[in-house]
C-alpha cells in the first residue's frame, strides 16, 4: 500500500528525501523561507514546495487538507530550544503549537515531529502534547541517536511519532528496528572522504575541537567557523597536526547524508550553512519512513525489537533496557566484533582481563550478552520469516 505525507517546515528538503527513498509518497511540502522553498524545489520534480506562514493555522489547514495525507512529518523551528541557542520561548516555539494544531485538525493516521531533544522540557511542546492526545494520537517519544540510523554524525534529536487511535509507545518497537548495532563512522559511509582530521568550531574551548573520520562527526551545526590561527589544541582533539581545516559545505552536507549532487542553488553561503545544519539527516529519515510503513501496515509486531523483548518478556525498565543493548555494544567494542551474534564469552574475559574491568561490570557485560542469545532463541521463527 502506498502511502502520501505532507512535509510541514520542510526546509532543504531532507526529511522529504528521506521518506521518498523509504517509499512514501510525498505530495506537498510546504516552508516560510524563501532560500529553502527555491532549493527544495530545485531537488524535486514530482511535487512542490510552497512559501507558507504555518502560523497562519486556518490558511495552512485549508491548503494541507486538500492533499488528505495519511502522514504529516515536520520539524518546527529549533533555536528557541536549542542549547546553542537562546533556551527562552518565544515566537518560534509557538510554532509548535501551530504544528499541534495543523495535525490535529487534519487528522491523518500518523505524523512524526522533530526538534532537539531540549524542546521536551518547553512550555510549548506540553501544550502540543495536550493537543495532540485530545485529538486521539497516541505518543512515541524518542531521543534517537543519528548514528545508530546510517548517518555518521552523532546527533541527537527528539522523534515524536503519534498515531492515531493508537496506544502510547506503539511506535518504539518498529524505530528500534531500523537501529542499527553499532555507530556509524564518516570513514564506514565515505571510505573516500577528503580529509582525515577535520577542525568544527567549539561552543567552548573547554571542549575538544578536532575530529576523526574513524569516528562520527558532532553535530552539525547552522554554522561554519574556520580553525582561528592561535587556536590551542585540546587534550582530547583527535591529532596534533597543524594542518587542519574546517569542513566544507559539501562534506558537512555528506554528514547529513545529502547526495553529491544535491542542488544548492546558487544562494549565499550563509544561507546554505544554515539549511545544511537545520535538515532532518536524509538516511534517519529513510529510516523513520521505513517504521512508519511497518506501523500502518501492522507488520510491527511480526518480529519483536531487543529492547522491546527485554521490556515486555523480562518486564525491564526503559532505562534497564537501554543500559542492557549499552552493555552489548561495549563487549563488542571491546572484542572488535561489529555483529552482535558473534559474541563469544571467552573473547569477552580476556579483553575485560586486558583492560583491567571490573567484575561487576564484567557480570553486566556477559548478562547482556547471555539475554541477547536469549533473545535471538524466542525471536527465531519471526527473523526467519
């Protein structure tokens, strides 16, 4: 079954690339900057993007209700929530609201909303949130990790799935199974990236300022500031070397996965930095649509998430469950393995021997390890399937 979405804020277009690459087809995109609208539609041909105030609630009701989506994604703007940007609510957190409202008078079976993980804690996401379950939907909320989602970037934002008539946390299990086991590195997804070491631009130089590519990138942020000349190397910076750079537009548009070939336009760096930093990474978005077809279709439930095993059939807590899958990628971290399943508990002990580990942790590590065997035994007729 084919499903259409409308993309609200939808900026350069990268949660839209995103979805379309899952299958989904997007209708009708719709964003108030002008630079983002022009560059958007420079990348898409089977729809447009159109300048709209969603602000203007009855306006954008009228216009979105035209396409009956069965999904509205979106991501209000951020900075009023960021913890690079000013933390007090104002006009841009009202926007928030004004998403709330567009959904729940659409009423399509599902939306996602995104925004960093700070925009929890706002007076404006409580309001959307009542919003939201009086109108019917159920609530997913996820900090997600870019990641552990193909993108080599570690950054991380919270996903607010809803679905209609559904239950809260119905979502979680079809998210953690486009999850992947371990990060991915810049080197892993671009084994040909220019540079090796790179400098991005601290909030503070009491942080580290020099990255590897055998490492995922910070977050990338809406700006770009060059290595400064008296710049002191940190302790913790990736090498010493004094021949480094800041990332070009282009390869910080990689680390969000943008393709090669993605038309910026000819707008003003700035501009571009901005739309870059702002985007929903392309491949965490492939991703969210993939679950999101699992859950309308209700093949979610076929095959049980680790996390969500532990949660019902060894009845953990989330964070139980979260520190359980923390557990099983340090032993694979330390063993070398990338698959989960090639765990063996005498690789275990002699690396916990060889860092001197504690045997506290040491009994956690080889417990997760045991219930991800576990697991794998009670989910086998569903991955053979």
């Amino acid at each position: 079954m084919e499903y259409c979405a409308v993309d609200l804020f939808a900026g350069a277009g990268g949660m839209s690339q995103g979805l379309t690459s899952s299958g989904i087809n997007v209708v009708a995109a719709y964003e108030s900057w002008d630079a983002a609208v022009d560059t958007y539609n420079a990348n898409f041909t089977t729809h447009a993007a159109t300048r709209q105030n969603l602000a203007d609630e009855e306006d954008s009701i009228k216009k979105i209700s035209e396409h009956s989506p069965d999904i509205i994604v979106g991501g209000p703007p951020c900075q009023d929530f960021s913890s690079a940007g000013t933390q007090i609510e104002g006009t841009r957190a009202s926007l928030t609201v004004s998403y709330a409202t567009i959904v729940a008078r659409v009423q399509p079976q599902c939306f996602v909303m995104e925004n960093v993980p700070n925009a929890r804690k706002s007076k404006a996401y409580g309001e959307a949130q009542e919003i939201f379950k009086t109108a019917g939907y159920g609530l997913t909320e996820l900090v997600l990790d870019a990641s552990f989602f193909g993108v080599p970037q570690r950054r991380k934002r919270l996903v607010v799935i809803g679905i209609l008539h559904g239950d809260d946390g119905i979502a979680r299990n079809a998210i953690e199974k486009q999850e992947s086991f371990l990060p991915v590195t810049v080197r892993q997804r671009y084994p040909e990236f220019p540079v090796e070491y790179y400098y991005r631009h601290p909030r503070s130089y009491a942080r580290r300022a020099v990255f590897s590519i055998d490492e995922p990138a910070p977050t990338v942020r809406g700006s770009n500031r060059p290595k400064p000349s008296n710049y002191t190397p940190h302790l913790k910076d990736a090498t010493t070397s004094a021949d480094l750079r800041a990332l070009t537009y282009q390869e910080r548009a990689l680390l969000q996965t943008f393709p090669k070939d993605f038309d910026w336009k000819s707008h003003s760096k700035t501009d571009i930095e901005q739309m870059i930093g702002n985007a929903v990474p392309i491949e965490m978005a492939r991703r969210i649509g993939e679950a999101l077809k699992l859950i309308l279709s209700g093949e979610s439930e076929k095959r049980q998430s680790f996390g969500e095993w532990l949660r019902t059939d060894k009845k953990d807590t989330d964070a139980s469950a979260r520190d359980v899958v923390s557990r099983l990628r340090r032993a694979a971290i330390m063993t070398s393995k990338t698959d989960q399943n090639e765990l063996d508990e005498d690789d275990i002990l002699r690396a916990a021997e060889e860092e001197g580990m504690k045997p506290a942790v040491l009994s956690q590590v080889l417990r997760a390890r045991n219930l991800w065997q576990e697991y794998i035994e009670s989910q086998s007729e569903a991955f053979a399937d």
